[in-house]
C-alpha cells in the first residue's frame, strides 16, 4: 500500500523524486516475485526434504535444537530495529517528508529479512550436519580420544538413531540435496542479485575512471599533434627569421606546458591507468582464488 501511495502522489514532482519511486517500487516488486512466486515450490521441496531427513535420522522432536526459531526472528527484529533507528534519525536530521523516502526502507527492510532468513536456513542445514559428523565419528572412529570425547548438545542427537553405512549414505545424500535447493533458492536473490550489484558498481567505478583518462588522453594526443606541426614547420626553407622565431617559441610553450593532468600531482590520468587498474583487479581475484584453494 505504501508503494501504491507513492505512485500515486507523484504529481507534479521532479524528475529525481520520479526515478527514486519507479527504481524502489521496481526492486520493492521483483524481490516480491523472485522470493514468493518463483521460489515457492523450491521452497516446499526443501521443507519437505528436511522433514523427511529429520524423520529418517529421528529429530523431528528436537526442532527446537535443529531449527531454532527464536533466534531467526530475534536477528529479524534486530534488523528490522536498526533499519527503523537509522530511518527515523534521518528523518528527523533531514526532514524529508516524501514517500519515496519510506518506499526506499521498506526496500532496505525487506533486503535485510531476506538476507537473515537464508542465513537461518544456512544454519539449520549446519546443525543437522554436525548429526551426520557425530554419526560418522560414531561408526568409523578408530581413535579412543574420539568415541570418548563430550559430543556437544547438537551431536548428542546422533544417539537417537542407529546407522549403518548404507543409511549414512542416503541421509548424506538427502542433506546435500536440501543444500543444493537452498542453493537454488537463495542464488537469485541473494548470491545473483550480490554479484550483479557489485559488478555494477565496479563497471560504474571502471567508467568514472576511464572516462577523465580518456579525456586526458585525446587532449595530451591533440597537443603532441600541435606540436609535431609546428616542429615540422620550423624546419621549412621558405620560412622568415622572424617567424621561425615565434614558432620556435610556441613550440618551446607547447613543450614545457603540456596539458597533462594527474591525481595530487602523482598518478597521471592516461589511458595506462584503466589498464592497471584492470590488472591490479584481475592480480587480486587470483589472489583470492589462490587462496581459497589454499585454505581449502
């Protein structure tokens, strides 16, 4: 209803108040149809593989171990708490009182409830594989220190059920296909919507330096013309004294003012500098790859 009232009041507004609404209201919108239509029967598939998992390894009546709720909706509130704190102190600072204003937070609250959510979901696949660990533990371990050790709150559910190696290897299979629907479910809106954002706003960076570069460039380039001009005409025949004089001049001018430009007097804006920041971006990616594969 608030997106509906701010487009509705629109009227009469500048075209920034136009852009701000039509942009929330299009996000407001597509995260709606992306999380609750598109995503529904994902959603059921990976309820119902959790149950039946839950069924199979005995837990359905630990889900407040399993599943804790409390705790989900405790870092929504939070969330919600902070978005509000932060609304109203702006509000109050700034004194906007335009609808486009709150269309953009409810925006911001519903990113932030979507993000705590997956990260609850992400938990309870968590704790039903520190299960499987202690099941694992429980049938393969050959070290005392193991079979003896205090297994925590969570682990002490693998005492509920007896296992063998052919169930470990079905209920493994199920957990890891309710990871793979989480995976499904949480891509488009989450993992899609983080990459898209973050590559948008490196393209954005990338062409606020390109640009000034380029620029830079083309009136360096445009100069070295000039001044190659007038080198080839100091050394015509039919050219007086005098005028060989200015233009020996005007070249030495063109020579000792350049019209380069460069960032606190240092890093100068040429087309070399895009360039090394693509390789400086492209050296740190690998360094990241390198060293996930090292931590891994």
């Amino acid at each position: 209803m608030t997106v509906f009232y701010a487009v509705i009041n629109r009227k009469g507004k500048g075209a920034s108040y136009t852009v701000i609404v039509d942009t929330t209201c299009g996000e407001y919108i597509s995260l709606v149809l992306i999380s609750i239509i598109t995503k529904k029967s994902s959603f059921r598939n990976f309820f119902a593989d959790l149950a039946y998992f839950d069924k199979l390894m005995n837990l359905s009546d630990d889900l407040k171990i399993t599943s804790p709720s409390a705790r989900g909706w405790g870092w929504i509130a939070a969330s919600v708490f902070y978005s509000f704190g932060e609304f109203l102190i702006l509000w109050f600072l700034s004194e906007i009182t335009d609808y486009s204003f709150v269309v953009t937070y409810i925006t911001l609250v519903a990113h932030d409830c979507e993000q705590v959510y997956f990260c609850s979901l992400l938990r309870m696949i968590l704790m039903r594989v520190y299960v499987m660990k202690a099941h694992v533990v429980k049938t393969f371990s050959s070290n005392n220190r193991d079979a003896k050790r205090k297994l925590s709150k969570i682990e002490a559910l693998s005492k509920k059920a007896q296992l063998d190696i052919s169930s470990l290897h079905r209920n493994y299979e199920l957990l890891h296909k309710c990871s793979e629907q989480l995976n499904s479910i949480m891509s488009l809106p989450m993992g899609k919507g983080m990459i898209a954002y973050a590559s948008s706003r490196c393209l954005r960076y990338t062409v606020m330096v390109i640009i000034p570069c380029y620029y830079s460039s083309v009136t360096t380039t445009q100069v070295s013309y000039m001044r190659t001009m007038l080198h080839d005409a100091m050394n015509q025949v039919n050219i007086g004294k005098v005028d060989r004089r200015r233009v020996k001049a005007f070249f030495q001018l063109t020579r000792e003012n350049e019209f380069a430009y460069a960032i606190w007097g240092v890093i100068r804006l040429n087309m070399s500098l895009p360039l090394s920041y693509l390789s400086l971006c492209t050296t740190y990616l690998v360094i990241i790859i390198q060293f996930a594969k090292f931590i891994d």
